[in-house]
C-alpha cells in the first residue's frame, strides 16, 4: 500500500513538471509581446478644378439695364490683352462722345467768365472810366453853378422859375451820372463778392456736369481690367448683349487648383504642404502646394445615383498653385476636373 501511494505521488510530479516545461517552451516560441507603434500622418484627398490664379472675369456691358447693341469688338477668343485696354464699344459710344466734347466746351466758357470777373478791368479801361468820371464831375460843378444863379434871379424877377427848375435837375443828373461812371470804375478795380460766387457756381456746374458726360461716355467702352487672355465671347458685332455677358477672360500666367475638402479633414492641411494633381487621361502627376485654406464652410449637395455618395456634405475650399510644367500642360484647360492629394 504504501509503495502504490509512492508511485503515484512520482507519476503526478512527473505530469506537473512536463506541464510546466511545455508552458515555457510556449512563451518562448511566442516570443516578447508587440509593441504598438503610432500612427503615421495621412494625406488628404480631394476632387478639384483648374482655375486662374486670378479668378475667371466675366465682363459684361457697363451701362446696366441700358440695352444698346454692341458696335465694335476689338479682341478675338485667346488674344492676351493688356490691362486698360480697349476689348469693345457699343453703338451709343459716338453720341455720349459728342455730349462729353458739349460738355467741356461749356466749362471752357465758364472758366473764361469767372477769369474775366476776377481780373476786373483792364488798363485802359480803367483810364477811360477815370477821365470820363473828371470829366462829368466839372460837368456837375457847373450845372450846380448855373443852378445856383438861376436860384438867385427868381426873387428880383429877372428869371423865371422854370428856369431855376431846370438848371437845378440839370445839377442833379450831372451828380447822377458822376457818381454811376465812379461805381462802374469801383467795379473795375474790384469785383463784387456776389459776382464771383455766382460764377464759381456756374463753373462747379459745368464741371459736375464734363464728369456726368465723361462717365457716361466710359460706360459705351468695355476695357480689360487686368493683363490675361480672352476665353470666350459672348456676343459679336450687331448683338444685344444677354445674360452671358460680353466675354470671359483670365490671367493665365498662373494657374491654381481649387478643391473641396471635408471639413473633417482640414486639421490635416497647412499652408506649404506639397500635393500632387491627377489630370484624368495623364500619366504625369503634376506637383503643387497649397497655398491658401477658405475660411467658409459650405454645405455641398452632391446629386448622384451612387447610394453610399455624401450627400449634403460640408467643405472647405482650399487653393493649390501649379507649378510651372503643370500650368503649361493645363493652360488651356480651365475648370478641368482633377483630382488632388495632399500630402501631410
């Protein structure tokens, strides 16, 4: 009894000791446990379009509602233009034309008339006017004479009255007319106040009215606003301009790639990233980098028969420059559709 109780004690050390030899060789054949490594930094992707750097400016006619029918179309569809220069006139440009001219020449006279109020009298005149006024003041001083002796003749009877009446309006017109010939020469030497605001007006007047007609005249020309090249016409030479406008046009000197990017996504962009443009049909992917990030979110209907599409998703517009062989192969290429990605 008491060796079958040893034999089975020497079996069961036996089977613990193989169980834990097992459990060991098992760990060591695991080897240590992973270590979880971080995360690497994920790019963004995005569809986009090609887009001037300068925007697409579409020009349309100056004057409004005013419907005139075009008259003269100076460019053709890819001519690069100049800023400030002549693209187009519409047919009332001749008419607002002489109006301005009307208008001018009506400044020119009030100039002249407020110049020639404010230099008075010229020398000679201012001459005359002094010897015509010696002159009337003896004229006065012997009517006054003439008047006082008839005076003097009434009460003796030796003259009559009618006489005396006579010679004493004769003094007093003489009075008159010296002292009109002296404010005439006052008016010589120094103009009148009133004179001079009344012709500063008529001036002002006349030249509110040039600008009006000079205005006016500027809406019958449609001129570049910026250096770029024509993209489309709208219209030619005999049309009314509709709701098209007259032409497109862009500075395609520089090219950018406008993109919508999930709002979701924007913590993972900064300005400088570098990118790369997928041109459907392209083997070459173009480089970029990303230059400018919107400051509006936007909400974008997406209209589609795809059921796992976002619909009603909300994006960011951001701005990525071309570099220079990407703006050569995509210059005639605008709002093409590419597709972007932006590396972290």
């Amino acid at each position: 009894m008491n060796r079958r109780a040893a034999l089975l004690g020497l079996l069961l050390l036996a089977g613990l000791g193989g169980t834990f030899a097992w459990v060991q060789r098992s760990e060591a054949d695991r080897g240590p446990a992973p270590v979880e490594a971080p995360l690497s930094p994920v790019g963004v992707g995005a569809l986009g379009r090609v887009e001037p750097m300068s925007r697409i400016r579409k020009l349309n006619q100056p004057g409004g509602m005013a419907v005139t029918r075009l008259g003269r179309l100076l460019v053709a569809e890819g001519d690069r233009v100049e800023a400030g220069q002549l693209l187009a006139e519409f047919d009332d440009a001749p008419q607002k034309d002489a109006a301005a001219a009307q208008a001018e020449a009506q400044v020119r006279q009030a100039r002249t008339a407020l110049e020639r109020i404010r230099a008075a009298g010229r020398p000679e005149e201012i001459a005359a006017q002094r010897a015509r006024i010696e002159a009337l003041r003896f004229a006065e001083g012997s009517a006054r004479r003439d008047a006082e002796r008839a005076e003097a003749l009434v009460p003796s009877g030796a003259g009559g009255a009618a006489v005396a009446e006579r010679a004493r309006f004769a003094a007093a017109r003489a009075a008159a007319e010296r002292a009109e010939a002296e404010a005439t020469l006052q008016r010589l030497l120094v103009p009148r106040p009133e004179d001079l605001a009344v012709a500063e007006a008529e001036l002002a007047m006349a030249e509110a009215g040039l600008a009006k007609a000079r205005a006016d005249a500027a809406l019958a020309r449609v001129v570049a606003p910026i250096d770029g090249t024509i993209l489309k016409l709208y219209a030619r030479p005999g049309d009314q301009v509709g709701s098209d406008g007259l032409l497109e046009m862009a500075d395609l000197t520089r090219l950018d790639v406008v993109a919508d990017v999930y709002e979701t996504d924007i913590p993972r962009l900064r300005p400088g990233a570098p990118a790369e443009v997928v041109v459907p049909g392209d083997a070459r992917r173009y480089p970029a980098e990303l230059r400018d990030i919107g400051w509006l979110v936007r909400r974008t209907t997406q209209a589609g028969t795809d059921p796992v599409a976002a619909v009603d998703a909300r994006t960011v517009e951001v701005r990525l420059t071309l570099s220079p062989e990407g703006r050569a192969a995509l210059e005639r290429r605008t709002n093409m559709q590419v597709q972007v990605s932006i590396r972290p």
